[in-house]
C-alpha cells in the first residue's frame, strides 16, 4: 500500500447506489453511519452516485446532513469500468477519509478497483465501523468463518475504504435544515470495449433480508422434514423461513436463508426463533429485529436476553398449537 500525507485527506464519502431514479435502501443506511462517525472525527459527510434520473436522486437526499452531493447523470447501467474511472476521479477532488461502499453486487465489484487505483486498503463486508484514538477507521467484520470479529485499520494509506452489509447500520432522520451543495454533471459518451446490449430484469421472490416476519429455525428442530411445521407457520404470517448456521451446515437450508455473521443480516418486525440458542454469531444478524419471540426449551438459552417475548417450552409442542390457534382465528378448517 502507498503511504499517504493524511492531512491532505479529510471527510467521508458515502457511494449512492441508484438505479433509475431509485436510491438503494444501503446508501441512506451509509449516510446514517456517516453522520455517526463524523460526530467523533468532526469530518464533512459527501455523497456521489451515478445514473438516470438523477433529479430523483436529489430530492430523495434533501434534508440529510450532507455538505455536497456529487451526481453524474448517466445513459448507461452500471459498468465496472466507467464507474470506477468517475469515481476515482471525483475522490481525487474531494480527499475524503474514508470511503463507504455497499456489500452489494455493485458495490463488491467497484470497491476494489478503486482501492487498488489508489493503492490504499479495502475491508470487505463490515459489519461495524468506529473511529479510533488515532482518528482511523476501524473496520470490523467477520472472519475464520464467522466465529470471530476482526478489527481492521488502514494505518498509513488514504482514502480508507470499507464495503458494509445493507442492512447492518440504521438510517437517520431528515431536517429540512439541512442544506446540501449539489454538482450535477452530465456524464460524456465514449467508446467502450465492452458494450452491454440489453438488460433483462427477472421476477425474484423478496428473501429473507426484505421480509417483515421471519421465522428461525434452529438446532432445536429434529430432522429436516419437520421444517415443513415451520414453513407453515411462516405461511399462515406471511412470512419468510430461515435458519441458524447448523441448519445450512447440516445441508438443511440453503446459505442464503441464513442469519449471522457469516450469513446474512436482517432487521423485520417480527422474529419467531424456534430452537434457535442464541450464539454471539447469529444474534450479530438480527439485533435490530424490532419484535422477538423466543421458543427453547433450555431457560437459560442466550437468546432469551434479547427476546421482547420469551417462551420456554417445546416447539414441537407450542408451534403447531400457534399453528392451530392462526387457523381457528382465521376461519380455516
């Protein structure tokens, strides 16, 4: 890595993903996590972000404590190449810090170039960020699997960049005080090796990581067929099922339907945890859950420390008695 004169770089920068007029729910997460730090490092918070209809854009930012907001208006979809030449271009202008990045499909594909142009540290996938003493970022995130967290700092080199999982930060209110400097600038044709022809957007169902119920399954179900129980109830509360780490381990459940450090990071209204124990690794995937409900059978399971609604007792018992409770309630036979 190349050391840099750090007092040349101050302030962070927060990369908007958009797509067509749309801000992605990670970005106003970023900018959260932006104002948070800059309470500790006194930096300026600077937005940039790249598409269509980048007048949405700007009104989906008024009022966030933002001091400048760089916007490219851009024909094309997102491309690595051209992307990352604007991006560098405008961190060359602005010296900012720190540089945050979603833990997107665009976000994993742009960080990286950018951090080697630079030739400055990358941390991929955080699920925490803080200032330290010495005014770095500490960037942490899971490692060895997701059984431990790991602390780590960008000492010498600028700017810091970090790609965080959406999800994971929470989002600040807005003040129609806030007054941002926008620079919008229109983004020139040119010609390119790679030219992307069309792009076809495919129907997908809304996983976990979007539901606002979900319901966990832990090591505390049998076998695999009783899963079936579960994916009921979560159909009768119109929710989604997912599960713990030994589940996917097992070969139960599949890696995207995971909650934890090594999984995927939710934040519904409602969890039910079913047999789940409540181990350091999947709590991290669910803390700002709004509404827990806790079924184990052990009293003393972790899980009940953080759980709005404990139920000690046997989920083969108490779930197909909810189930049988939700079909009464609603008519079924």
């Amino acid at each position: 890595m190349k050391e840099a004169n750090k007092r040349e770089w101050s302030g962070i920068l927060v990369y908007l993903e958009c797509y067509k007029g749309k801000l992605h729910a990670v970005s106003e997460e970023l900018i959260g996590e932006a104002v948070r730090l800059s309470q500790v490092s006194e930096d300026l918070i600077y937005v940039a972000g790249i598409g269509q209809h980048m007048e949405r854009i700007q009104e989906a930012l008024d009022g966030y404590p933002v001091a400048k907001a760089y916007l490219y208006e851009s024909e094309d979809e997102y491309e690595s190449p051209l992307y990352t030449k604007i991006m560098a271009e405008c961190i060359e202008e602005l010296k900012p810090a720190i540089v945050l990045v979603g833990g997107t499909y665009e976000g994993r594909s742009l960080a990286p170039g950018l951090a080697v142009r630079f030739q400055t540290g990358l941390t991929a996938d955080c699920t925490g960020l803080a200032i330290n003493e010495e005014g770095n970022l500490v960037q942490s995130r899971p490692a060895f699997g997701g059984n431990i967290m790991a602390d780590i700092v960008t000492q010498f080199s600028r700017p810091q960049f970090a790609t965080v999982r959406p999800g994971v930060m929470q989002k600040v209110a807005k003040n129609e005080q806030n007054v941002t400097e926008y620079v919008n600038k229109k983004v020139k044709k040119e010609s390119k090796e790679i030219e992307i022809i069309s792009l076809k957007a495919e129907k997908s169902e809304k996983g976990i990581t979007e539901a606002k119920i979900v319901i966990v399954a832990g090591r505390g179900v049998k076998k695999k067929e009783d899963l079936e129980m579960l994916k009921e109830l979560a159909g009768l509360v119109g929710g989604k099922l997912a599960s713990s780490r030994a589940l996917v381990e097992k070969g139960w459940m599949l890696p995207k339907e995971q909650i934890g450090l090594s999984g995927n990071t939710v934040s519904p209204d409602y969890m039910i945890t079913c047999g789940v124990s409540g181990t350091v690794q999947f709590m991290a995937g669910m803390k700002n859950t709004k509404n827990i409900i806790a079924i184990n059978e052990d009293p003393k399971a972790r899980i009940f420390e953080i759980a709005h609604y404990p139920m000690v007792g046997d989920l083969y018992e108490i779930v197909p008695e909810l189930i049988r409770i939700i079909k009464e309630r609603r008519g079924d036979r």
